[in-house]
C-alpha cells in the first residue's frame, strides 16, 4: 500500500519529468550560471547531513545539474535548516532555491519550479488499534491532527477542512510523531516512508499505525524564489532533463547488456 520512494526514486525521477523548457537565447546561454542559495532539510535518504558533509540522493542528482550547468558550486554550498524557517528564506531571498518542495495548487504562484524529482502519496495516518474508519474528508473533522508549520501536511488539513481549533502546528515533523504516540493527536498527513524514519528516530513502533485516509499525492521539486531570473531556472530544468535522459540512456543500455549476456 505504501510507496517505498528509497527502492524507486530513479524510476520516479524518470516517469514524473516534465516537458523541456525552451533554452534562453545565445547570449543568456553564454551567462555564466549564477551562485545560488540552496536550502534543504533533514529527510534521508534524500538530503540530510551526515559527519558534517550534506548527503542524499536528492544532493546527487543536484549536484549532476549544477556540473551540467557549469556552475562551480556542489554539496557544500547546501544548507540545512527547520523546515519552517527555510521556507521563509526562499520566499524572501532572491536566487534562493528550497528543496525538496511539494508543488501544490496553493504554492504554485509563490515560487518559480524546476523538477519534478520524486512523486508519492501522503495518508493520513492514524494508530490501528483505533480501528478508524474514514470515508471522506469530513469524517476527519472530529479528529485532532498534527503538521508541521509552512508544509505540505499544513496543506493538506486545510484542504480537507479540518478545524483550526482542532489543529496542531508543530516546528519539527517528529514533534507531531510524539504527540501522536501519546494520544495527544489522532492524525498526522505525511509519507509513510517518512513517517516510519521518523517514528524510528522517536523511538516510536512504526507497525503500530497504519495509512488510514489519501491526503494527496504530491510532487517534490525544486523552488526557486519569485526574484530568480527565469533563464536561470529554465536552464537548470534543462540540465536536470538532460541528466535524466542520460541516465535512462544508461540503464537501457546496461540492461540490454546483461540480457544479451
């Protein structure tokens, strides 16, 4: 029922890419790549810091664009900060870029895009002993639910109508995770592979709970400040497009390979 994204984030990454952008003119083309401020947090395997150095599948692939581009900056040049307040940072900051970023009707005039990286489902989850049965939006309204200030599963409440009263807004995703194994909440909307890394970090039993009502089904991607040139962003989505196309290329011709061996 879930979706194991560390198994398939390549198979997502190529399936969810979106249409080229038209390359800028000549002389845009010639600009050199402008430094950029990149700002992420903590969510592994996809970005997260390990032994001081940032690390992830996500830094990866950012990494590949930023040599296609020709831009001189790499992982060092990632920051990681609370969700909340990076968010804030890459409204405000010109040449800013927040990632990885749910692109949502409700966001999607507060940022320029370049993605999408990775598509999943987020739940509404719930403890199973509980024996919740929700089935539609409105039934969620009695319930107290758990997010995370400035995110996706804030969205997602609001979307499906739960109370404000019946709100709880939280800094940090794990905050919620301990208010919901204390019963202090009943829901919380969010991945349910990012649910079990973080029930595992507050020493929580992630088999306790299950997936109980769709919240959405999300797109992540890289969000650039409102101020960033559009060429800028164009070509990077061009270079994150050509990575992708050069690696798809390469996995056909390995798998080609080891049929015909």
């Amino acid at each position: 029922m879930t979706l194991r994204l560390e198994a398939v984030a390549v198979a997502c990454l190529i399936l969810f890419a979106a249409p080229a952008f038209t390359l800028p003119a000549a002389a845009q083309a010639e600009t050199a790549f402008p430094d950029l401020t990149f700002l992420t947090e903590e969510w592994k395997p996809y970005h997260y810091l390990e032994d001081g150095v940032v690390k992830g599948q996500t830094i990866d692939l950012l990494v590949g664009i930023l040599r296609k581009v020709g831009s001189t900056q790499g992982r060092d040049d990632v920051v990681v900060l609370p969700w909340a307040r990076a968010y804030r940072q890459a409204q405000q900051e010109p040449n800013t870029v927040l990632f990885s970023t749910s692109r949502t009707p409700e966001r999607e005039k507060l940022f320029k895009w370049a993605g999408p990286i990775l598509k999943f489902e987020s739940y509404f989850i719930g403890k199973k002993e509980k024996n919740f049965n929700i089935q539609k939006s409105e039934d969620l309204h009695q319930y107290k639910v758990g997010v995370v200030i400035d995110s996706a599963s804030a969205i997602f409440a609001k979307r499906h109508g739960i109370p404000e009263a019946n709100t709880t807004f939280n800094s940090e995703g794990i905050l919620n995770i301990r208010m919901l194994d204390a019963g202090r909440i009943d829901f919380i909307p969010i991945q349910w592979a990012n649910f079990e890394r973080l029930a595992t970090r507050a020493g929580v039993d992630p088999s306790d709970y299950e997936p109980v009502f769709l919240a959405d089904t999300v797109q992540l991607n890289f969000a650039f400040n409102l101020d960033t040139p559009d060429w800028v962003v164009e070509r990077f989505q061009a270079a994150f497009e050509e990575l992708l196309a050069s690696k798809a290329e390469a996995d056909s011709s390995d798998k080609t390979g080891s049929e015909v061996n």
